[in-house]
C-alpha cells in the first residue's frame, strides 16, 4: 500500500486512561512515540471556509464571486500570512455551495464520549482503544485504524488474537465522505481483514451533526461481528480447493479472481506457506493469502481500487460458494475466446471446465451454513440499526 506522509499511533481516549499498545502491535509498529486518540485527533488538520475570486485578464484585478467557497486550512493561512518559507498550501478543495465541511473532531470528539460511556466485558472502551492514523494530501484525506484490545477471536491451536475494531475515515476534497466499517487485525501475521460490515456513510452536504448514535450503532455492529466470525473461519477450514483437481495452480486461482499478477504471487505464496498440505488448501488460508498480499503488497492508495480487491478477498471466506462461481465463469470466458473457427471449445478446455465444476458442486453442498449465518447476521445488523 501507498505509504501515508504521516502516521501516528495512538492508545487510550485520553491521558486519563493508562493504556498501553497490546505487544504484538508495538512489536509491528516503527516508532517510540504513542498518543491518545483524544490528542491525534486535535492534531490532525482542519478546514474552514474563505472567499474566492477570478482575475480580469484585461484589468489584473480580482473580483470577488459568491457562488464557491475554497475549503481551507486556517492554521497554514496564518503560516502564509507571515510568509512561513515552509508553509504548506492551505487549500483543499473548492466545492460547490452545497458542500458541508465536516472536521475530525466533529465526527470523533463524539466518538470519544461513546467510548468512555460503552463499556467490553465490564472494561470502558476507552482503555481498551489502540490503532493508527493516516494523512495522505496534505492532511486533506484520512483513514484510520481503531481497535479494541480484547475484543477478539482466538482460532482453536493459536495463542494470536484476531483483534476487532473499525477503519474509518473521510477527506476534504469531496471524493470520498466519512465512512466506517468493521475490521480485523490478524497479530498472527498482521493481515488485515476489512469491510467485516456493510460501510456506513455520512455526506459532505446537509446536516452533519449527531454522530453519537451513529457511533454506538457502528460499535454495536462490530460485537456482533465478532461473535460470528468464528464461525466462518471454521466453516472456512472444512471447505478445501483440491489443486490436482482443477487445470490452474494457485496463482491462477487469484488471478481468475481478478488479482493482478505480482499481488497473486503473493497471495498464493502465503496460502503455500500456511497450508497444512500445499495441494488441498482451506478457504480461510486462501482468504488469509489474500489479505497477506493487499496488507503488504498492494501498490495503490486506500480507496476504491483496494476497496475492490478487498471485497473479492472476502467472498473467499464468506461467499466459497460464489467465489468458486466466479471462478469457473472467468476460466469459462478465457476457453470461449480460444475457440477454433468452427467455434468449438477444445476438448482439453471442455475437460477442465467439468473439473471446475465439480469442485464448485462440492462446495455447494456445504454452501447453506454460510448463507444462514450470513442472513441471521444481517438480519441482527437490522436490529441493531432500529
């Protein structure tokens, strides 16, 4: 992944609470100095509003237009002001007049009351909160890590906590409003595991205000969250792909999802790694070799690109069957457009269809405890929101 310009770690909502990073995220973490949530969040840059003009080309002078305001910066205006050499630029964006700016502590300084008021097996949220913060343009577009220390999955045979928390995010420039959505930290081998719940979204225009609630239904989601993906990964263990049985190998697998070809290498080079046999592989240790590759290889930016690949990514350990379904149809259109002039598929491609099949017809048959549990998930997520 692009690195950020800036990033800072953060442990506990304030200096009121004694919190420490949990040992396997200090281990993975390269820096000595750790903050509150409640100070990195002062510390991130803020927008306000200021005028905008045109220039006359014929006359030179500025005239001054009512209908966009530039987003800004105050503090680098004052820096620019006193002619600050270093200073950086204090624009962000210049939006239409419905634009409504939304500042970091408008959205987290609530999240701070909800985390001292909730509380995880008789421990406020505010002592058990670690995570990262992100800058990328200038400070204009953020993404960050929260999570809870305790507020865990432990698979059965490993002592490395699957860690619960949320990423959240938003920007200035209008692309992107503040999202939120569930997320997983594996200490095991610091994949991340994201989009775990549907992404809740709040606009740049309209009223911005009341995020409380908005918070405690997110944080609510996320328990839930929890106590179900458990038992997807275990269901995900007894579901294996039989490479002898299918006509691609591993990277192809990925590649027939969609990775491109350096983030399948990967991929398939963790899932090898981690495979209890390298030649029947588990849908959560492909999934795993998934994440491994867009937590540590991925070329791009946080954003859509990754959003899509993540999603992929998560239909291996929550969706096989359709996973495999997808599969088979890109192989499918790959053989149709090797079809000879009489537009008959070969005989060797007619085979390995039937092969992809089959597969897919075992998955099938197991296919119904993952969309239970995915229905009675959401259905838990409904009630959750009323």
């Amino acid at each position: 992944m692009k690195s950020p310009e800036t990033s800072t770690v953060f442990a506990g909502v304030d200096a009121r609470t004694d919190t420490d990073l949990p040992e396997w995220y200090e281990a993975r973490q390269d820096t000595d100095e750790v903050t509150t949530f409640a100070e990195a969040i002062r510390e991130l840059p803020r927008a306000t509003e200021t005028k905008v003009g045109y220039e006359n080309p014929y006359t030179g002078e500025w005239v001054e237009t009512e209908r966009f305001n530039a987003v800004v910066e105050p503090n680098r205006l004052i820096d620019q002001a006193n002619a600050d050499a270093d200073a950086e630029t204090p624009l962000f964006n210049i939006p239409t007049d419905s634009y409504a700016i939304i500042n970091p502590t408008d959205v987290y300084g609530e999240l701070e009351d909800v985390l001292r008021a909730e509380t995880y097996e008789d421990t406020p949220l505010s002592e058990l909160v670690f995570g990262e913060i992100r800058q990328y343009r200038g400070g204009g577009e953020i993404h960050m890590d929260i999570m809870f220390d305790g507020l865990s999955v432990i698979l059965p045979g490993r002592n490395d906590p699957i860690t619960m928390g949320v990423t959240s995010g938003y920007d200035f420039f209008g692309n992107n409003a503040v999202y939120v959505e569930g997320f997983a930290r594996d200490s095991y081998c610091a994949n991340s595991i994201r989009s775990l719940t549907d992404r809740e979204v709040v606009k740049h225009v309209g009223d911005v205000d009341g995020f409380g609630p908005w918070w405690e239904s997110v944080l609510e989601q996320l328990e839930l969250v929890a106590d179900d993906l458990l038992g997807f990964i275990t269901d995900a263990q007894d579901i294996t792909l039989s490479l002898p049985d299918v006509p691609f190998d591993l990277e192809g697998f990925y590649e027939l999802l969609g990775f491109p070809e350096y983030l399948a290498q990967q991929a398939a080079s963790d899932a090898r790694a981690n495979a209890a046999d390298p030649f029947e592989i588990d849908m959560w240790t492909l999934h795993s070799g998934a994440t491994y590759a867009l937590t540590h290889f991925f070329r791009g930016k946080e954003g859509d690109a990754l959003d899509g690949y993540v999603r992929t990514a998560n239909d291996i350990l929550f969706n096989p069957d359709g996973t495999l379904e997808r599969v088979e149809r890109e192989y499918e259109q790959q053989a149709e457009a090797e079809t000879d002039g009489d537009g008959q598929t070969g005989l060797e491609s007619q085979v390995a269809l039937a092969q992809i099949e089959q597969v897919s017809d075992s998955v099938r048959e197991k296919a119904e405890t993952f969309e239970e549990r995915e229905a009675e998930l959401r259905e838990r997520f409904a009630e959750a929101a009323d």
